[in-house]
C-alpha cells in the first residue's frame, strides 16, 4: 500500500506573548510557519529533563552555552538539534541544521531549514545567534 501524504489546512498555537484580541477577549493565535519555527525554538531551548513527565525532552543546547566556543562543540549542538526536531515537531520534515562558531562576538550561529509537511509553500529557514548570558 503506497505511503499517503499528509495533508493540513493549517497549524495554529497560542501565542506566548499572552496577549488577548480586545474585541472578542481570545488569546491571539499565531498561524503556520510562525507557529512551527516558534516551536522549534520553544523546543530547542528547553533542558533536557526540565519538561515534567518527559525526561528525554529538550536539548543540550542550554547547557552547551556555556562551554568553550569550537566547531566541535558546534557540531554536537547541530546533532542534538537535529534529534530533538526530529522526535519532537512531527509537523516538518528537517533538511538541514547547521551551527556556526562566532568567536569574535562570542555566539553560536544556527541555521535550521526544513519543509512544513501538508502546507504547499517552500522551505522554511529559521535562523538564530545563542548567546551566553553570563560573559
């Protein structure tokens, strides 16, 4: 029997701004690839362990800011992306995670790219610096 494609009319989560519609007092919602790329981040900067009830989810990427800056260190944060995205945000299909060393601003680079299963748009590219809080 051939796979079946998923198809969606669309995502949508609350948005954590918490802020409320004035007119109808609904918390606003964020749609689609706001929504998804919100959730990655969500899920990319939780602990591993922190999220009750579920020990296995997060990343090591919290604990991994604070570690000196190589492309070693670099790497592992791009495989234990690439993990978490992939067990956890079930909505995309992941192409490529890639972290990149900043050693003059003392950040990390991350360029996650993926598509939006059963939405008809291109590849969606999530870009962010992680930067210590503590220097």
């Amino acid at each position: 029997m051939p796979e079946q494609k998923r198809i969606s009319k669309g995502f949508k989560d609350i948005s954590l701004s918490f802020q409320y519609n004035p007119v109808n007092y609904d918390l606003i919602a964020v749609k689609n690839e706001t929504a998804i790329s919100r959730s990655i981040r969500n899920i990319a900067s939780y602990y591993t362990g922190e999220k009750l009830f579920n020990a296995s989810f997060g990343s090591a990427l919290p604990r991994s800011l604070f570690e000196n800056l190589d492309q070693v260190g670099a790497d592992m944060i791009a495989v234990d992306l690439e993990r978490v995205i992939k067990e956890y945000e079930p909505r995309v299909e992941l192409l490529r995670v890639s972290a990149t060393p900043d050693y003059d601003g003392n950040n990390l680079n991350v360029i996650i790219v993926y598509n939006i299963i059963g939405l008809s748009i291109g590849s969606q590219e999530l870009s962010f610096a992680l930067i210590p809080t503590r220097r």
